[in-house]
C-alpha cells in the first residue's frame, strides 16, 4: 500500500486530490504540529458503519431515526429558539 504524508495547509488546499487517493488505497496521512498524525479512511456506508459504532451508539441512532419520523422532534424557528434549545442540552 502506498502511503502519502501531507501537512494540514498542503491537504486542504488539495483535499479533493488526497480523497481520490484514499478512495483508491492510498494511505494519506495528514501531519498537524510536531507529534499530531491522521490518517483518511474511506467509509463504505453499509459495511463499514458496524466497525466504528458500538450497539449503544447503533441503538441510539435507530431510537433517533424512529422518534423523526414519529414528528418527535425540535424545530427552532429562528436564532433564539434554537440557543434556549443547546442550552437546554
């Protein structure tokens, strides 16, 4: 597998380049600072969601999805409404 190693500056002026890469098997490894290292990996929706989420999180997600179609959700109309609700988390 080919690796690439890339600064922050370098990679977001290129960012699609270095996605394409990644989508392709490349490694691309983004270095922030000193000792900060990131590597970008491509997530197949589907297969792949199961590796990163733990039950909790995948119950919690399931429980989401069913309380909004249900209408069971919060709809701030404007920018007051919508800081009294993060206030309230």
């Amino acid at each position: 597998m080919e690796v690439i190693e890339v600064n922050g500056r370098d990679f977001r002026t290129h960012q699609k380049t270095y996605l394409d890469l990644s989508d392709k098997g490349t490694q691309v490894v983004i270095r922030r600072g000193i000792n900060k290292r990131y590597i970008i990996t491509p997530i197949n929706p589907v297969e792949d969601y199961d590796r990163y989420l733990t039950p909790e999180m995948r119950s919690r997600i399931n429980q989401s999805l069913k309380q909004a179609a249900e209408g069971k959700v919060t709809k701030p109309m404007n920018k007051e409404e919508l800081l009294a609700f993060l206030d309230t988390l």
